[in-house]
C-alpha cells in the first residue's frame, strides 16, 4: 500500500478592521424593513421600464417578476431575440441596483439610508465593488430552500446573513451610539 503525503496549506491571516467600540449590529427589523423598501423601488423600475418600452411602441402585454432569476416578459410585436435581450435585462435589474446603490452610496441602498444602516467590510476599510457584486448575487443565494439564508441573521451572533457571509460583510447601525 502506497503512503499517501498530506501538505498543510498556509492561509494568510487577515486582519480584522473593525476595532471602534462605537459601532453597532443593525437590528433584524431595520435590516427586513430596509429590504423590503429596496423592493417596492425595484417594482417601480419595473413599472417605469413597462411604460417606457409602450411609450417606444413595444406592445408589452406583461412584466411578471417571479423571483430573482425568473421573468415572464410577454410582447406581441418583438422576436425572440428582442425578447431574450429584454428579459436579460429585465433579470439584471435587482442585482445591478443593489451591487450600484451600495457601491456608489458607500455601503447603502435607498433603503438603508432611510432606516439609517449601513454595509461594511468586515477585512477593508472601504466596501468595494467586488464586495457589492458579491452581495447582491448572495441574494439569489440567501433565497434557495425557502430564504434560509436570510434567515440565518437570527441566529447568528453578528447578525450576517449568507450574502454577508458570501461577501464577508456587516450591517451596522449608521447612527454612532452615545
């Protein structure tokens, strides 16, 4: 029988960046209702994209938002290809809101502003584009077998859901404690 020779990895240690006492785990609530908000934003951009594309003359007869990966787009005068181009973009919507929002408003969607939390990196003083992409795909992730993933913030200490956990990030309260 031959041995079998195992190598240890070397993991390079990271260190942490958050050392400020002041800062605070945003409440699951805040975090729910911020959410939520992001949502009915997103639902009007679909609206004003369904407008937009009749203002245009395409005769769009629906836009059913089924979950993050799935969108019935029904039109009666556009090819399949125009079809498929639009129903891409139409899918993109939600992460390329969130991945922007959160990027260009230094770790907040609209929502977040409005109930006054924010996302941080857990390892980078800045969150970065490639943390906000990360995130927001995470969502799709957080969503699989019934919103798990969500739900894991209410069991875990730090309050990090699996798209925190995915882009190694925090939600803090915005508002510093006195």
């Amino acid at each position: 029988m031959k041995a079998i020779k195992l190598t240890i990895m070397k993991y390079k240690k990271r260190n942490e960046i958050l050392t400020e006492s002041d800062l605070t785990i945003a409440p699951y609530s805040r975090r729910l209702l911020s959410f939520l908000f992001d949502g009915i934003i997103i639902c009007l951009i679909y609206v004003f994209l369904q407008l937009l594309f009749q203002f245009l003359g395409f005769q769009v007869l629906a836009i059913n938002v089924e979950n993050f990966t799935h969108v019935v787009f029904v039109s009666t005068n556009l090819g399949n290809i125009s079809k498929f181009i639009i129903k891409w973009i139409l899918i993109s919507i939600p992460t390329l809101y969130f991945t922007l929002t959160t990027f260009f408003f230094d770790g907040q969607t609209i929502g977040k502003k409005i109930f006054k939390i924010q996302i941080i990196s857990l390892y980078h003083k800045k969150i970065g584009f490639w943390h906000c992409l990360e995130r927001s795909l995470g969502y799709v992730a957080s969503t699989l077998e019934f919103g798990l993933g969500f739900v894991q913030a209410v069991w875990n200490n730090n309050r990090m859901t699996l798209h925190d956990k995915i882009a190694e990030t925090i939600v803090i309260n915005k508002t510093k404690n006195k």
